[in-house]
C-alpha cells in the first residue's frame, strides 16, 4: 500500500504517527531559497 502524507518540516507534531507501521519512508523535501545568495551566483555564473 502505497500512502502520501504532508507536515511541516518545522514542526515535531505528526511524524511519529505518519510514520508509525511503515517499513520505508521517502522524503522529497528540500530547501527552496527565495534569495539567490551572491556566492551561488558568482560560482554558477548566474
């Protein structure tokens, strides 16, 4: 069975119980910057 589920990375409240009884857990959570800091542009040539 195959199950989504949506918390707040910044919070502690939910994670025991989304997780509870599953064999594998996959996160696709990453940052997401609304600023570009200068050292990313200088060294990706943005």
């Amino acid at each position: 069975m195959l199950e989504f589920c949506e918390l707040d990375l910044l919070k502690d409240e939910g994670w025991d119980e989304a997780v509870a009884g599953c064999d594998y857990v996959q996160h696709i959570a990453s940052p997401y910057l609304q600023v570009i800091p200068m050292t990313m542009i200088c060294v990706n040539q943005l």
